[in-house]
C-alpha cells in the first residue's frame, strides 16, 4: 500500500485491545438534518470511516438515517464506520445516562455505538433545556453530581454489548488525571480542541503514556482568526508538498499519532480532507519548531458551554 493511502486509513489501537479509531474522522455539527444527510453520505462516499456526533447537536437523526442509506446500498458495512456520539451537560446525573445513551442509539439507528464520550466535565441543571440559564443570564450548573459520578455510568454502559469504548471531552489534563486515577475502564479517547496553534504537547504525551487517543477538534482552527490556513510556515510546506494548508495540517494531526475531526457541507473539500499524504519528516519539524502563535477558539474547557453552538441551536463548525 502506498505511504499517501496508509495515512488516509490509519487506525489507531484502542486501550481495550480489540478495537481501533480511523485517524480521519469527520465531524457532524452541521446547520441543519438536510444538509448533515448529504454531508454524511458524501463523507462515508469520500472514504471517511468515522462519525463524530452528540445529541447536543441536534441531529443524530439525520446521521442516523444517511447511515442507514449507506448499509442498505451495501456501499458502507456497519462494522466498517466507528460512530462516535456523547452526553450532553444536562445528563450528568448516572439515573439519566442509560436513558439518554438510549435516545442516541435510537436517533442514530445503530445497535451500538464504537465510543460515548463525556461531552464536557461540567453539569449543568438536569432537565429538557440543554442550555440553562437564571435571570441573570447565567449556567445553572448542577453541584449534586461529580464527573467521577457520571463516569461511573459510563462504565456500566460499556459491561453492556452496546457501548464499545467511553472517553471524554472538552477536558483539561487535570480533570483528565482525576478520572484515570480512579477509573475501573479507563478513557479509551479524549476528545479536545487542537491544531498546529494548539499542540497540546503535555496532553498528548500523557495519553500516550496511558494508551488514550487524542481525538482533536477544531483540527483546521475552525476558520477564525489568526486563520492558521494563512500560516506561512503552513503555506510554504503545502507549496512545496503540492498539497493544501488545510491537507498539510490534517496530515500533520494524523503522522504526529492523534486522531482529528473535520466538518464540512461541500464534497469538494469532504474529498480533500480526506485526500491526504505523509509529509517529509522535516516539515512535521517544521511545522513544531516555526510556529508560534499560541490560541485556543472555543472556551468550553472553562465553563462547559462549547463556543462554536450558539444558543438558539446547532451551528456549522469543526468539531
């Protein structure tokens, strides 16, 4: 197999032995169930073999039923597509987590899921309203239960045949540590914000000292500015490679040992973030030693509430 086609179907090994990540996945927060059908399916057409959801998004549906398409075509086998989805904030409390692990499995129309993922370490309020707020505008968190607590939960989903691996999200490596010390399955992945102007070097190195998969989101910087697409040490490798800035930073996600997420409703960019080839050992050093910029674009990691869904629903974004 050539080097540029065992980049686009690396797998990484999961901590339970049996299972593995594809390295590109493709992520769902997407405007609409319309447009996230079409989107899916041109993902799982272009090759990707992950899906990356969570009932926060609103459309497990419309995943669920592009899935569908697929099998039924015999395009796709179910064994093939890892499908990642998460609990969301207002779940946290371990009597609400097989109920709502449920729901997802409902919506997506899958008999299982390859890995649930804590969607943020904070909890919010228990209820129907995802984002809830006092008079004063603020989060009403939910103090009567620890992230310990809801991981507990998990555990008990995986003991079950329809939960293959459980992880967390949006965590920071401090949290991250607190649950690894006294995990009885430990976090298979961790989903968190990263790219060339997030590293997160510390994090990555204590998930691999611990067997954990560093799943990032945001992997292209989510276009917003500084636009890390426009980076010239990023543009000047993707020149000389006759590759894209954004085909040069996924490259480097996937040959630095993470796996990563990209979302996208055109099919001409789903295929070329999927069309992907190694970069020269001198560019990956490159890319660590000549860049400096240092920004992470969505705060969630300090209240629970991811920046790029806005309040009134579901938005387009790279996670």
């Amino acid at each position: 197999m050539e080097v540029a086609h065992m980049l686009r179907c690396k797998r990484i090994p999961l901590s339970d032995g049996a299972t593995s990540i594809p390295a590109l996945g493709f992520g769902t927060l997407i405007p609409d169930p319309a447009t996230t059908k079409r989107a899916v399916a041109a993902a799982l057409e272009a090759g990707f073999r992950h899906l990356d959801c969570a009932e926060r998004y609103g459309n497990e549906d419309a995943v669920g039923e592009a899935m569908r398409d697929a099998f039924a075509a015999g395009t796709v086998r179910r064994e093939d597509v890892f499908v990642t989805t998460k609990l969301w904030n207002t779940n946290h409390r371990p009597e609400r987590v097989l109920a709502a692990f449920q729901a997802s499995l409902r919506r997506l129309q899958v008999d299982y899921v390859d890995c649930y993922l804590i969607h943020t370490p904070f909890a919010f309020q228990p209820g129907d309203e995802n984002d809830p707020r006092d008079e004063h505008g603020e989060v009403i968190y939910d103090s009567g239960v620890s992230l310990i607590d809801t991981w507990r939960a998990l555990e008990a989903l995986v003991d079950s045949d329809r939960c293959r691996s459980i992880g967390l999200s949006d965590v920071t490596l401090e949290k991250l540590k607190d649950v690894v010390a006294v995990a009885r399955i430990k976090p298979a992945v961790v989903q968190v914000e990263s790219h060339p102007y997030l590293p997160e070097w510390e994090l990555l190195e204590f998930c691999r000292e611990h067997g954990i998969v560093l799943l990032a989101f945001a992997a292209l910087g989510h276009g917003m500015e500084p636009n890390l697409l426009e980076d010239p040490v990023i543009k000047t490798i993707a020149h000389r490679v006759n590759k894209t800035p954004a085909q040069v930073a996924l490259a480097w996600a996937a040959q630095r040992g993470t796996a990563f997420l990209t979302t996208s409703v055109t099919p001409s960019r789903i295929k070329e973030n999927f069309d992907l080839s190694e970069l020269p050992e001198d560019a990956m050093q490159q890319i660590r030693d000549g860049i400096e910029t240092n920004i992470r674009f969505n705060g969630v990691i300090e209240t629970g509430v991811p920046g790029f869904i806005p309040r009134a629903g579901p938005t387009q974004g790279s996670r």
